[in-house]
C-alpha cells in the first residue's frame, strides 16, 4: 500500500522556508512555493511541485492561485511581521486545516497564537536550546522535546562503560527514565533483556525529565 502523502504551501522561500519545502518536495509530498522575490522562486522552481509569485497579504490573490487546496501551510516569511500576520489570518478564512508559522519574536510569537496559528515556531532560538544541550552534555547527541518537561533523548555509550550490561545503568530505578531501545550501529534493539551487554558508541533512547535525564547523563 502506497505511502498517503499531503499538500503542503511554503510561504516564503527564503534560508529557512526554501529548506523545509525542499525536505516535504524529497519526502515525494505535492509542495508549492510562494514568494514575492522572483529569484527565489526560479531557484526553487524545479525543486519543488510549482512555484509561484503571490502576494500573500491578499486573500483573493491566494484563492485564485488555489492554496486552499492544500492540506498544510508555512508561513516562513521573514522580517515583515505585519505580512506574516495578514497571511496567517487569510489562510484561516480559506479553511486550510494545519497552519504553521515562523515567529520573529516572542510578541510575533503571541498574536499568532491568539490569531489560531496551530503551531508558532521561534526556529533561532529552538536550535539554540538543542546545541546548548549537546554542548552541555558531550554524551547527549540528539534529543527531542516532547512538551511539558518531557524529552527524549539520544546517548551515546562512551567506552569507560562498555560491557557492562543494560540493568547496571539503572534506568527505571535509580533513574525515573524509560529505555525505549538501543541503536547499534544502524540496527535497533529492544532493550527487554536487562543483561544486553553494552558496546562502545551504543545509542541509548530515552523518555524522561530533563533534570533526570540530564542526572544521568552527567554520571556516565
């Protein structure tokens, strides 16, 4: 059975809207690119399922060019917060189910959200957070926040600890952690059996509190 893909419009081209509606064009999704700056969209043009000049502050204009068709949109305009504001509030009244937006600051970020946005995003200062927790903690090599003090997190077994097994770590008892599983290498590994010996450069996947999970990732 086929993959069931979804319609995404990318508004806005620039560094970070131009990158997101690359990766939705390579996932095989239908992708739209809408900018003001011609050059954009010819740099964009055959990258994507089509590209095209509107100005987005008009409702009629997005209409016409059948953006309420699609499933998804991201409002990746820049610097121009009253743009992004317009646009926001027109795809609301064309009815587009999923609307994301990139938020130039913390003000931006809260008339967005008070326009329905369904999600705001604040990209500068997300990546921010997520090099600082690497930086922080040299074991931590990726991690994800999932909401209310909840992450999950990617660490790598260094080789001071290396054969040891799963139990010795004691994730679930000494630590209020979840072991979700193990990445050997490209291989995944439940992590049901509690004397798995460890490798060097294992990958363990936790669920858990930063501070627990920042606890344990000091002690290794």
């Amino acid at each position: 059975m086929a993959k069931e893909t979804r319609s995404f419009a990318v508004i806005g081209l620039g560094a970070f809207g131009s990158a997101v509606a690359a990766e939705l064009a390579r996932f095989g999704n239908q992708v739209i690119g809408v900018d003001l700056d011609d050059r954009r969209i010819a740099q964009m043009a055959s990258t994507l399922s089509s590209a095209v000049i509107i100005d987005t502050t008009d409702e009629v204009a997005l209409r016409e060019a059948g953006i309420d068709q699609y499933d998804v949109a991201l409002i990746a305009i820049g610097r121009d917060i009253q743009a992004s504001i317009l646009t926001t509030m027109n795809l609301k009244m064309l009815g587009i189910d999923t609307i994301w937006v990139k938020a130039s600051n913390r003000t931006h970020h809260r008339i967005l959200s008070k326009l329905g946005a369904d999600r705001v995003i604040l990209p500068e200062q997300e990546m921010g957070r997520h090099i600082a927790q690497m930086l922080n903690n040299p074991v931590v090599q990726d991690y994800v926040s999932l909401g209310n003090g909840f992450s999950v997190v990617n660490i790598v077994i260094p080789a001071r600890i290396k054969g040891r097994d799963i139990a010795s770590l004691g994730v679930g008892t000494k630590y209020d952690l979840r072991l979700l599983g193990l990445m050997r290498g490209t291989e995944y590994r439940a992590c049901d059996a509690a004397d798995l010996v460890l490798e060097e450069d294992d990958k363990l996947i936790l669920l858990g509190k930063r501070p627990e999970l920042r606890r344990f990732g000091d002690a290794l």
